[in-house]
C-alpha cells in the first residue's frame, strides 16, 4: 500500500513538472504563422499572424508605404496584449506601449513631441508671434 501512495505521488510530481516545463512565451513571433495580408496596389499594408497554440492569440504588423514596419502588436481575444512598439518613417522606434487585457500599462516615447504652433496665412506657414499676427 504504501509503494502505491508513492507512485501516485510521484506520478503528481511528475505531471506538475511537466506542465510547468510546457508553458510558453505568448510573445515569441516564431509561434505565430500569417493567416492574412492586407494590401493596396501591391504594397502591404498590414499582415496578420495566428499563435500557434491559441488561436484567440493574433499578432499584427502594420507597414508604411516604403515597407518598413509602423507599428507591431499582441491581441487577446481581440483585445491588444503586451508591447505595442510603433516606429517612425525612418524606421527608428518611437513609442512602446504596453497593455494587459486591453488596457494600457505603460507607455514609453522616443522622441520629442512638436508642439511648435503654426499660422497657414497667404498660401504659407509662419511662426505664431501673437493673437496680433492672426
């Protein structure tokens, strides 16, 4: 009797190891396989990725026109998941933003916002020097 209480317990050791070994990264892009691709007169504008494993899972990378990546993202259950990294026309990292369940966690920013203002008067920009100058 007792050998058999030792083998059920080793077979629930056994099991709980092996589960423990099997969980995945939800974020490693190798794990996805494209399902779709969006496109425009030849150029692709954003390609759709299926996990392997979940299929509630997708992963979404969209591209400026020039085919570098704007931006590349997680979803859940259609709900965006993880980082959310989005790239300038130069292709240079600009903000990460990162979700939980749809909702936003963080976000991290690259570069400097412009908040220069501008007047569009006679055909061209200008600087604004004064509620005068409008």
């Amino acid at each position: 009797m007792h050998q058999f209480k030792l083998t059920i317990v080793l077979s629930f050791l056994i099991i709980i190891v092996a589960c423990k070994s099997n969980k995945r990264n939800v974020y490693k892009e190798s794990d996805y396989t494209l399902f779709k691709i969006d496109s425009a007169d030849g150029i692709i504008g954003t390609k759709f990725f299926s996990y392997n494993y979940d299929t509630n899972r997708e992963m979404q990378i969209d591209y400026w026109n020039d085919g570098t990546i704007m931006a590349k993202g997680f979803t859940y259950k259609k709900h965006i998941d993880g980082e959310l990294l989005m790239y300038d026309v130069d292709g240079k990292l600009s903000v990460i933003d990162s979700f939980k369940n749809g909702k936003q966690v963080y976000a991290k920013e690259f570069h400097i916002k412009d908040t220069t203002v501008l007047i569009f008067k006679n055909g061209k920009l200008s600087p604004f020097k004064s509620i005068d100058s409008l």
